[in-house]
C-alpha cells in the first residue's frame, strides 16, 4: 500500500487491538473525551495513522472484530471507520465519506441508547467529520467532474444526529452544536431557507433555555442567524444577533471576531453608525475603509469606487446590497454640506437649496447625472425621511425645514 | 458403469480443482486468478472476477469472502439468516460451506465425487432441511442419513418411461430435485414462506454442479442409452408441452428451441430445449396445483386465463412424471458436448430466472445457481477437449438451440441485474462461456454458430430478431437470415466487434424467403406442428379475442415493423421486471397466498401487457394513419407501410434505423434498450423505474457500485413519428416511440412554430410537445436549447411568467452543460425576473455573483444590472430611462413591473413634492406615453401619455386639479393619503390570468 512502511503482522494486530480496546474501554467507561478522539479521522492524530499503517498490514480487521464479544457488538462502527480512516489517507474521499456516514449511522444508534449524555463529546466530532468529510469528498467530486452531492447528503445525515439530540433530556444541550454544523452545511450548499426548521426548533423551545447552551455554540448560532438577518435586510435583530456573537466571543479567537465584524460593520453602517477606523485596521477589514470615509465625507464617487473594488468580495459575502442602499446616507451627507456651506453663505436663504447646485455637486464628482435624476433622488431623500422638508418643482428647490433637516438614524434603519 | 463414471470423474476433478482453486481463494487477486484458470473463458471470467471482485472490498481470506457475500445479503434478513443455518449443519462435511454455492464448491474440490455425494448432499439437505418449515425435518433428516436412501429416491422419481434410464447414476440425484417438488405438494406451503423456496432454489441449483460430473463420465461410457433415453424424453416432454403451452414462462426463446432444435439433425437434442423449457415448467406446476386447490380459484375468478389454468393443472400427475423427465434430463445435459454444456448453462439460467419471476425470494439463489453453473463449465471445460469428437455429431444442431437459448439472456440479465449484483457476473460468464473457443479446430460454421462465442449484445439482438416474428415460417426463416448474418460477421472478424445492440434489424423476411430456409435448415419442422412462435401461442391461449385482433392486421403489424419489436421486447424485459420489483419489495417476507396472487399477476398482467400494448400500438398506428392523411407526410408513410414488403422498402428502411443510430452514436449502447422500453404502459415504466431504484440499492448496499453506473438512458426512447405538428399531452404512460417525434422531424416543428401565424395558445402547445420528445429522448444539443429559448421569448412577449421561468430554469442547466445559444441574453433576462419578480435578495446575490466579467461587459446584462440598481434604491427616473432603453425583450419583462414602479414612485412623489406636481412631468418621468421624449410628433404623443398618465393617476386614487394656465396638476398633500393600487382589472379568482383563456386569446390576437 502506498508508502506506508511496511510493519510487522504482530505490530499490526497488537495496534488494532490496541485500537479496539480503547474504543470498548471509552464506551464502558462511558468516556466521551476518549472515544471522540478514537472517531475523529480527518485530525490526522499520530495513533490514528499508525492504526491505518496497521490496517494495511494487517487486512483482516475484519476478523478481529469478530472474534470478540467485546468488539463485535460494536462492528457495524468499527469496521466502517476502518475503512473511512484507510480511505481517507488514500486520499480517497468519496469513499471515505461513504464508510463515515456508515459508521456515523451506526454510532447514532448506538446513542439514541445511552441513556446519559455522556457520548455527547464523541457526538460532536462525529458531526463535525461528518461535515468535513462531505466537504472534502464533494471536492474530490467536482474534480472529477461529477456532481457533488455528498454535502446535501451530510446535511440530512446531521438533521439526523439533530433529531437524536432535539427531544427533552440531558442530550438537548448538544443540539445547538449539531444546528452549527448544519447551518455551515446549509451555508456552503446555498440552501439557507433549510434553517429556518432548526431555528424554530431551538428558539420555540421553552423547556430549554438559550442560555444554557455552551457559550462557544451559542455565539456561532448567533454569528449565523444574524447573517440570515442580513439577507432580510432585518438591521435591527442583525444587530442584535451579530452584537451577541460579538459581545461573548473569545477576545482571542481574531479571526472569529473578524467574520462577525464582516457582517456587524455593513449592519452598523445601515443604521448609522460608523466604525473607529482602529477596528477595521486592527482586523483586517480594510475594504470597509473607503465606504466609511465615502459615508463621512458624502463622496458617492468613493462609495462607488470602494464598492466596484470589492464587489466579488462583498457579493459572495452577501452584503453588497447592504452596503449599495448607503448610497442614500451619502447624498444626505452631501446635502448637508451644501446646506452647512449655505448657512456660511447666507443663513437666511440656507434652508433652501437649489437643485442646480445639487447637479453641480455631482458633476464635481463625476457623477452624471441631470437634473431629473437628482429630482429623483431628493424626492427619494425626503419619501425615506433622511431629509426634512419638501421639493418645489415649479422652482426646483430643495426647501429644507429649519429643524434638524438631516435627521439622525441614531440606530435604526432607513425607512423603506 | 458407475465405476467407470467414478473414475473417470475423478481425473476431471483433480484437473478442475487444481485449476478451480484460485477461485476460491479470492484474495486480492481474484480477479487475476481468474484468468489464470485456463480451462475457463477469460472473458467471462474477468467479468466474473471485476463484478466480483469489489464485493470483496479487499478481503483476503475465503472465509471473509463468504462472509462478504452475506453482508450483501444481510438487507435480507432471511436470507443471513439461511446463510447461518448452512454454517452449522454442514460443519461435518468439513467444508466451508458458508452459502450454498460455495458448499458445493468447496466440498467439489475436496473430495471425490462419491464422496461428495455424501458429504455435498448431506451439507445440502441440512440446508434444506433449515430452510424449510418443520413437517419437511423428518424426511429430509431420513435421506441425508445414508447414501442409500437416494436410490428408492430414483425409483420414485423415475416413474414411467424413466425406469429404463435409471440405470442412471443420475437418478440418484434427480430425487433432490424431485423430493422438493413433492414438498410443495404436501401442503405445507400454507406456513411456506419464501425460505422455504429459497431451499428449493438452492437445492436445485447447487445440484447442477453435483451431476455434472458424475453424468458427463456416465456419458462417455453410455452415450447410446443417452441419446435414446433422450428421444423419449422429447416425446414426453412434447406431450407435456402440449400441455403446457400456455406457459408463458417460457420465454419466447424456449419456445423458439424447440421449433428450431427439432429441425437440427436428429431429435436428440430436441428433448434438449424442451427440458429446457420444462426447467421453468416444474416450478410452475408444483406450485399451481396448490393454489389452484385452495385459494387460486376463487382469485382466478372465471376468467379465461383461469379457465385455462385449471385445464391446464388438472393433469398434474402426468406433469410430474415430466418433471421428473425433465429434471434427469437436466443431469443428462452435461453428457453433451461443450454445447450442451452451454444450453445447460442456459438452461439453468433460464430455469433459474424464471424461478425467479415465479416466486420471489429467489434472488439470492439466483447468484448461487450462476455460480455453481460456473463451476459447472469450467470443471467441464476440460473434459469438453476430449469429447469434443462425440459431440461432433450434435455440434450443428446445438449452435442453433444455445442461440435460441441465448435469446433468454437478456431477460436473465435484467433480472439479475435488478436483484443483486452477484448474479450477474455468473450470468456474463455463462454466456461467454469458452470453451468452444479453445477448439478451433472444430469446422468453421460450427464454431461459428457456437453459442458460447456470441457476444451477449449478439443474444440480445437475435432476440430481438426473433421476438418479432410471427408464427414459425417467419422464425425459422428469421433464423436462417441471422445464421447468415452471423457467419457473415464471423467471417469478416466482426463478430465481437460490431456492436450487436445498435445493429439494425432485418427485415422480416417474408414466407417465401422462410420457405426456402425451411428446406435449408429444417426437415422436421412439420414434424411439430405444434410448437408455434411464442406471440401466437400465448395469444390462443390466454386472449383469444385479442388474438384475432392481432391476426386482423397482420400486414399492419408486419409493416409497421419499429412499432412491433418495439412492443415485443419491452415485454421480454418487462416480464423480468415485474417480478423484479415485487421480488425485492417484498423482501422474501411473503407467504404464500400473496405468492400465489402475485404469481399469478406476473404472469397475467405481463401477458396482458403485451397484448394490450401489442394492439394500443397497431390501433394508435391505424388512427394516426387515418386521422392524419392530409398529411402528406403520413400519407408518405402509409404508403411507405403498404410497400412494406419490397425489397427496396425494406433497404431503405434498414437504412433509415441505421441513421436513427448514428444520430445518437454517442448512445450507441443505449439504442438497444430503447425500443424495449418503448411504449410500455404505465405500469411498466414504473416498475423499470422501480426496479431501477432497487437496483440503485442493491449496488449501494453491496457497497461496490456507484448510482451513477447504473443505465438510467436505458429508460429512453426513441421516437418514429414522422408529424411535424403534434398536440402537447402530459405524459401519464411511457412514451410510446410511434408518437415521439425524432430530432430532425422536431427541428423542422420548430422552424414550423416560429413561422407560424397562429396565437401563443397554440404555439406553446406545440413547443411544449417539441419539448416533451426532446426529453423522453433524452437530447440536450443545441437544439434544444432553441426550443427552450424560443418559447421562453415568446412567453416574455405575452407576459407568461411561469412557461418563462420553465424555460429559464431548462435553460440554465443547458447552458450550464456548454451548449451554445444566447447565453448572455437569457443571463439579462434571469437578472431582471431575479430583480423585478422574485425579490430575494439571496437569489440576486447569487445570480450576480455568477456573472462573469464577460457577462457583465454584455450590453444586455449591463443593461439589466442598471435597472437592479433603480430597482434596489428606487429610482423611478432611470428605472423609466432604462425601460425605454431596454434591448431585446427586456422591456416585456420590465413591463411587468412598471405598475408597481410607477405606483412606488408616485407614492414618493405626493410625499415628497409640494404643493403640486404637474401630470405632464409625471407622465415624463414615469414613461407614459409610450413613445420616448426625442422622437418626433413627440408633442402628440406626450399629450397622450399626460392623458393617459391622468387616466392612470386617478385610477390609482390621486387627487387632479387644473391651473390657472390650463396644466393638469397633481395635488401631492391630499393624494398622498389618498392613493391606492387598484385591484387589477384582469385580476382571476386563481390569481394568474394568462390562466383565463378567454381573456389570453383575446390579448393575444392571431
């Protein structure tokens, strides 16, 4: 076999028995900690490799798993994660998943009958090669051209594991886990709207409360339910949802703290509130940079720019419309500096704003437009309440109301 | 005489162990192993070995193969549990007798074959003995105990005619078979469960193995008395099969045996088919007389198949004795020649998936059977050297009956292939079984017509051929035109190489060209008068009306050659099918009334099928001819039925199939399939489909097989009609060729629906038909893509969303594939329905993250992503700008939303504006008028579009009043409070009007 080196038969059989041992020794023991290290395969653990060496040593595991009470109670598990393991370092993936979600049935059986939760552990790692592996074995698909349907597959497979844990009982705390795993599934596969069951699973229960869910699975449900919020352009519980996440995530995971960011800082900037330039330095987020200036200065040429720059960027990460509808709060900011500049000029006469000057303004930025789009706009401007006041049409001015014109959003979204 | 059978047996089986034994020793290297066994066929090794091969999944031992064979079982509980039994009760034979097949292996190897006997019997009535239900112990227990018991066994067993044959060795065996016959005549089946059969099944299939050897020996020593003894049996059974002729289980290639094994040279080999026949016939009758004694007539409930039932099992002694015949005539067969050995392989085959149709379970068996018919051959293979010049004198006449017999193979495929994945490599390697091939020495046209030479595809297609006969002057005739095309592609060397499946078929040759073959080929035809082609007998028997039906049209029915064979071999396959899909929905899990009913339903409906398909299809033809004689083209076509039988016609016909088959190439292993499935009802399509899914889970389950191996196209068709107009209906059946039109005949549907002049109405009907056959043909090219973009325009010009979203979603997957069409076009408009309809933010994300850069340079997508962003931020200005702008038919599907457009923006306006907005610039602004602002006479036209835009403002609840100067104004503080959407006037109570067909012919104006 392919590189391994080739170790003795009794080196080989002595490790799959060692293997077998703790694998028994873990369940009776009831020692989830253990046994979860004994099922994760893509972790590419020294004892797993050199179990898999074993393997190709020693082929009849088979039997060995046979011979003995002990083990063979456990087969249907055991012998499917030897293949997964072998398939896995070959690099065989497809197949590897195959074995996996064999032995992923198996175990789930097992689980439903233990009583405590003690396997909860081994159950997480499960779901998470569950995940994994589909992943990767639907890479090794579409490399070869095929369609990759081993995600969607692994998707059912964690509705699966979910259902075991989703019921009362001391195993409800390892459902928000496995509702992790399926909305990255659900995320990466593009079929979001499968979330929304899960959702309402974990969100109507009222026998369990949300804060007793691990704090680490509490703040990736946030993270991603607030992500959905954003889809619905629903600012307000966005902004709650993604803060949470925010506010009880570990200071020093960065690169968790950045993906929140990623969708908090468009949240933010809809709602009117911008970031200290420091945060977007200190994580990374510089595309946000040129945005949040375009929104200070009310540069729409800026906007505009920043956005075209990172377009694939912000599409795939699906707030490119979020941040296209700032276009609004730029104009806003730009009004109100033709307005600050008028009341310099002449205060009396600030409160009314010619729409000549306004086409002016966007010509300075390259922007073309005529009067009728700028019209447009400011009646826009107006309908959405950034502006006060009201559009004369005879005369084409802007006629601003002397208090606060320019309305703050002051945390809540633009009216639609 | 057994003596020297003993030795003589003994010296074949060192051979055969010696070279078996790689066999059994599937390591890794089975599938090398296999090849190395020299005696045995390479080919059908291999492909034994491939198939087998990944079951192993890497399993070294020979226990662990076993053991691998049952964990495929193990979705059958049953059957693991069977699995189990044998391990135990055979233990003393000191076998590793696991699954039965291997039992009788194994024990093979290890011992001589009196010995076996012993031990191979023991092993194999402690199965037996496992597998049946409680009442069978005892006598089971009575016969495994000694040796001797056989031998009253025989004299039960050998009744009649047979004593004088008994001096047989054979017989001794023949009580296995036998004793499990009577079981099921005892009555027990009442708590008869499928194990049961599966027992039955096993015995009789691990037999084979058993007898070969000890009745080959016996033939080299006595072939005199087995000839004779052969000839008897052939009259017997020719009495029998008199009998039985309703038997449909006898698949038409049986039938054709024994009219075409009756004309070879001597009647000896006659006897040969019929008990080929008669293999599946002892299942049948053991199993009738039960049914029909307890609970079958009432379910018979007077019909004439039960009539003919009954008629037919009263004689059930009589039917036994055959049996009986039948049975050592099975052991007789390997006395044979090579050839025999491969009709006996067929025969079991054929024996075996017909067991199979009958009764449900076995499935498993059936693997075993193919196995031990594996052994059979190999072990034999040597022994056939030496032979071969005994066996001379039949080799011509048993070509033709192993070809005959081949014409079961297909069907044995399909069962197989839907019930496990074991028992097709079994099957593969019968067929291609070698032997023959290793004595060239043999004359040229022998070993030509040697069946085991013939490529399956070759089967299937002389299958086919002879599926469309009608009577026996026609098959036999058939017959001599295929021998023709045989020795004609053997002596160009393109026996193997020509693809057999997409050969197209002779046409029928007439009687007269039938005549001459007869005195070619067949002295004694007339000998048998008796034995008719399949279709005839089987209509006598069971419909009789239809029968005249049929016979009414003959001329029709022969011409319209492509709509018979059609219909033919789809019943071939669908009798196969149907207990398929039972078979492995019912899990071995049934008892016997429901046995008994569906014993009956796959033999009745089956044929029933058949015949009703067999007139739908001439009557649709008659119709289609009639209804449609203005046409020129049918009219073509009729008159090309009526010269259906010059010669000409029939070349050009030829050629016109060959064309058919080239235009797909590409499928070329398909083609053979499609006319199968072609125009089979509904039930059948569904049970392919069915058993396909069956399929799909076996090969998951034994782990080695992906889905995607499986031959969905084989659930294809491929169309003959010739109309270019054609109305759409949903499909509620199978297609049936006859009415699905071909590509170039579809290509010309379309330039004729694109230059038509009628209404939309009509248009979709026909493009949704054009699009129906480009579907159940399976044809993804670029023409399909113009169908789908043709009616997606045209549903955009008349504001048909959802025939457009159809299309749209046809559309992308076509692209999506590489197919060439107006790619960019379809991505504006998917934009703009994205936009303007489904408003989901996710979906235009996804849409636009898609666009490539060379999309987004298109001007139609730039276009389109224009108005998403007027959309998104509300920009009627430019929303209206761009709808003016709009290429393409973009502005049809921006129409659709100009209605909400211009109520969001007025809504806008009366907020924003004060106090008053003038209508005219309203109207400019929103795009009334229809005309854009530079053209000229735009005075005229703006004034319309001010009076329409007034029009629409105080549909819409907006508050007009007129200035000093005349100019219509919006007064924006009170509308603002006032406007509303008016409910739409088209508005349906099933909310989509272009359901409202008044109202869509009405827009829609011819």
């Amino acid at each position: 076999m392919a590189g391994a080196y080739m170790m003795s038969m009794g080196e080989a059989h002595r490790r799959i028995l060692e293997y077998l041992n703790r694998f028994s020794d873990a369940v009776s023991t009831q020692d989830g900690k253990s046994l979860s290290r004994l099922l994760s395969i893509s972790s590419d653990s020294h004892h797993l490799l050199s179990l898999v060496d074993a393997l190709n040593t020693f082929q009849d595991a088979n039997r060995l798993i046979r011979q003995s009470e002990e083990y063979s109670q456990y087969a249907d598990i055991l012998l499917p994660i030897f293949r997964a393991l072998q398939s896995y370092r070959l690099r065989n993936l497809v197949e590897s998943y195959q074995a996996f979600e064999k032995a992923s049935n198996a175990f789930i059986q097992e689980f439903r009958n233990w009583d405590s939760a003690w396997a909860l552990e081994a159950l997480y790692v499960l779901a998470y090669e569950i995940r994994v592996l589909a992943e990767k074995a639907d890479i090794e698909l579409a490399s070869n051209g095929k369609t990759p349907e081993k995600l969607k597959g692994a998707g059912s497979l964690l509705m699966k594991v979910f259902s075991t844990l989703a019921g009362k009982g001391p195993k409800r705390v390892g459902a928000l886990y496995v509702t992790c795993q399926l909305f990255k599934t659900y995320f990466k596969l593009g079929t979001v709207h499968l979330c929304r069951s899960v959702i309402r699973s974990i969100e109507t229960a009222r026998i369990f409360d949300f804060e007793e869910f691990p704090v680490r699975d509490k703040v990736t449900y946030m993270y991603y339910t607030g992500r959905l919020e954003v889809y619905n352009e629903n600012f307000p519980a966005a902004d709650h949802k993604l803060s949470y996440a925010l506010s009880h995530c570990d200071a020093r995971k960065e690169a968790n703290i950045r993906m929140i960011l990623k969708y908090l800082i468009p949240v933010k900037l809809s709602i009117g509130i911008l970031p200290h330039a420091q945060l977007l330095e200190n994580y990374n987020l510089n595309e946000y940079s040129n945005i949040v200036l375009a929104l200070k200065r009310g540069d729409l040429r800026l906007l505009r720019h920043a956005l075209q720059e990172h377009e694939d960027r912000f599409l795939r990460s699906g707030v490119y419309l979020v941040l296209e509808k700032l276009e609004l709060q730029v104009y806003q900011r730009l009004l109100k500096k033709i307005h600050i500049i008028q009341k310099q000029k002449d205060p009396n006469k600030a409160h009314q704003i010619k729409l000549e000057i306004i086409v002016k303004a966007m010509k300075w930025l390259e922007m073309d437009m005529d009067v009728d789009e700028v019209e447009c706009i400011m009646s826009i401007l107006i309908y959405k309440n950034l502006v006060k006041g009201y559009f004369a049409h005879k005369s084409k001015v802007v006629v601003l109301s002397k208090q606060d014109p320019f309305p703050k959003l002051n945390g809540k979204p633009v009216s639609s | 005489m057994n003596q020297g059978g003993t030795t003589d047996t003994l010296t074949t089986l060192g051979t055969n162990s010696v070279e078996k034994y790689p066999v059994i020793d599937p390591s890794q290297a089975h599938a090398s192993s296999y090849y190395a066994s020299t005696s045995s066929a390479p080919i059908s090794w291999t492909t034994h070995g491939a198939n087998n091969y990944p079951r192993e999944n890497g399993t070294v031992s020979t226990s662990t193969y076993h053991h691998d064979q049952q964990a495929e079982l193990t979705s059958r509980s049953v059957q693991d549990g069977l699995n189990g039994a044998p391990v135990v009760s055979t233990s003393t034979s000191g076998a590793v007798n696991v699954q039965h097949d291997y039992n009788s292996y194994s024990t093979y190897q290890n011992t001589d074959p009196y010995g076996y006997g012993n031990t191979g019997y023991a092993s194999y009535y402690n199965n037996y003995q496992q597998q049946t239900s409680q009442p069978y112990q005892p006598p089971v227990g009575a016969y495994q105990n000694s040796g001797a018991p056989y031998q009253p066994l025989s004299s039960f067993q050998n009744t009649g005619s047979y004593a004088g044959s008994a001096s047989y060795s054979s017989t001794y065996y023949n009580p296995a078979d036998y004793q499990t016959a009577g079981g099921y005549q005892s009555g027990v089946y009442s708590n008869q469960t499928n194990y049961w059969q599966e027992g039955q099944y096993a015995t009789y299939s691990s037999q084979y193995p058993n007898y070969t050897p000890d009745s080959t020996t016996l033939y080299s020593s006595t072939p005199s008395a087995a000839s004779s003894q052969y000839a008897h049996h052939y009259k017997q059974w020719a009495d029998y099969y008199n009998q039985t002729q309703t038997e449909v289980s006898c698949a038409p290639g049986t039938e054709n045996v024994s009219v075409s094994g009756a004309p070879s040279l001597s009647s000896v080999p006659g006897g040969y088919p019929a008990a080929n026949s008669q293999a599946s016939a002892p299942y049948i009758t053991s199993w009738r007389p039960e049914s029909t004694s307890s609970e079958l007539p009432a379910a018979q409930s007077g019909t004439v198949n039960g009539g003919v039932h009954d008629g037919h099992w009263k004689p059930a002694p009589a039917v036994f004795q055959n049996q009986n015949l039948n049975s050592v005539q099975h052991v007789q067969m390997p006395l044979e020649t090579s050839s025999t050995y491969e009709s006996f392989q067929n025969q079991q085959n054929h024996t075996h998936s017909q067991g199979h149709n009958l009764l449900y379970t076995a499935t498993h068996q059936v693997p075993q059977s193919y196995q031990s018919s594996l052994q059979t051959v190999s072990q034999i293979a040597p022994q056939l050297d030496s032979r071969r010049a005994s066996g001379k004198l039949q080799i011509p006449t048993n070509p033709r009956i192993a070809s005959n017999l081949g014409l079961g193979f297909p069907k044995v495929e399909k069962d197989i292939s839907a019930s496990t994945a074991a028992s097709k490599p079994a099957y593969i390697s019968v067929s291609l079984t070698k032997p023959n091939e290793k004595v060239p020495s043999e004359d040229a046209a022998d070993s030509i017509l040697k069946p085991g030479m013939f490529p399956k595809s070759l089967c299937g297609y002389v299958e086919r051929a002879l599926a469309r006969c009608k009577g026996d002057a026609q098959m036999v005739a058939s017959q001599g035109v295929m021998k023709e095309i045989i020795m004609k592609a053997t002596a160009d060397g393109t026996l193997h190489t020509r693809d057999w499946d997409t050969e197209p078929l002779f046409p029928l040759p007439n009687a007269d060209s039938a005549n001459q073959e007869h005195i070619l080929f067949s002295t004694p035809i007339s000998s048998l008068p008796k034995s008719r082609s399949p279709s005839r007998r089987s209509k006598s028997r069971w419909e009789p009306i239809s029968e005249e039906k049929v016979a009414d049209k003959p001329p029709a029915a022969a011409a319209r050659e492509p709509v018979k064979y059609g219909f033919w071999n789809k019943q071939h396959y669908t009798v196969g099918k149907t207990e398929n899909k039972a078979d492995n929905w019912s899990n071995t899990k049934f008892s016997l009334p429901e046995q008994k009913s569906s014993n009956k339903n796959s033999f009745r409906p089956a044929k029933k099928q058949r015949l009703v398909d067999g007139l739908s299809a001439a009557d649709n033809g008659d119709e289609s001819s009639e209804s449609d004689k203005e046409q020129t083209l049918t009219a073509y076509y009729s008159a090309a039925v009526a010269l259906a039988d010059s010669p000409e016609e029939r070349k050009r016909r030829e050629s016109r199939s060959k064309r058919f088959e080239k235009g797909h190439g590409n499928r070329a292993e398909i083609n053979h399939f499609r006319p199968k499935s072609a125009g089979a009802g509904a039930g059948n399509l569904y049970t392919r489909r069915a058993s396909a899914l069956v399929h799909s889970r076996n090969f998951e389950d034994s782990g080695t097989k992906a889905v995607e191996d499986i031959d969905w196209d084989a659930l294809t068709v491929k169309g003959t009609s010739q109309e270019i107009e054609k109305r759409y209906l949903r499909l509620t059946s199978a297609p049936d060729p006859a009415t699905v039109r071909p590509e170039e005949v579809l290509e010309k549907a379309l330039l004729m629906v694109q230059n038509s002049e009628k209404n939309y109405l009509y248009k979709c009907d026909q493009l949704k038909s054009i699009r129906q056959d480009l579907t159940v043909q399976h044809i993804c090219n670029e023409l399909t893509v113009k169908v789908y973009e043709t009616h997606a325009r045209l549903a955009i010009e008349v504001g048909d969303l959802p025939e457009f979203n159809q299309c749209q979603s046809q559309l992308k997957t076509l692209y999506a594939e590489g197919i060439r069409g107006c790619h960019l076009e379809f991505a504006a408009y998917n934009l703009l329905c994205v936009i303007l309809h489904s408003n989901n933010n996710r979906d235009l994300l996804s849409v636009m993250s898609r666009l490539s850069a060379d999309a987004r340079k298109n001007d139609a997508v730039k276009h389109a992503l224009a108005v998403r962003s007027a959309v998104t931020s509300g920009n009627y200005v430019l929303f209206f700008r761009l709808y003016k702008t709009a290429p393409n038919l973009s502005t049809l599907l921006m129409d659709l939303y100009v209605e909400k457009m211009r109520y969001a923006a007025v809504k806008c306006m009366s907020r924003s504006y004060r106090p008053t907005i003038p209508v005219a610039y309203i109207s400019q602004v929103l795009g009334f008028g229809n005309a854009s602002p530079t053209t000229e006479a735009s005075d005229e036209k703006e004034r319309d579009g001010v009076e329409e835009c007034a029009e629409w403002l105080k549909a819409h609840g907006a508050c007009l009043s007129n200035d000093n100067a005349g100019e219509m104004l919006l007064d924006t503080k009170v509308s603002m409070s006032s406007l509303y959407m008016p409910e739409p006037e088209d508005a349906v109570s099933h909310g989509d009007a272009n359901l409202a067909v008044d109202d869509f012919l009405a827009r829609n104006p011819v």
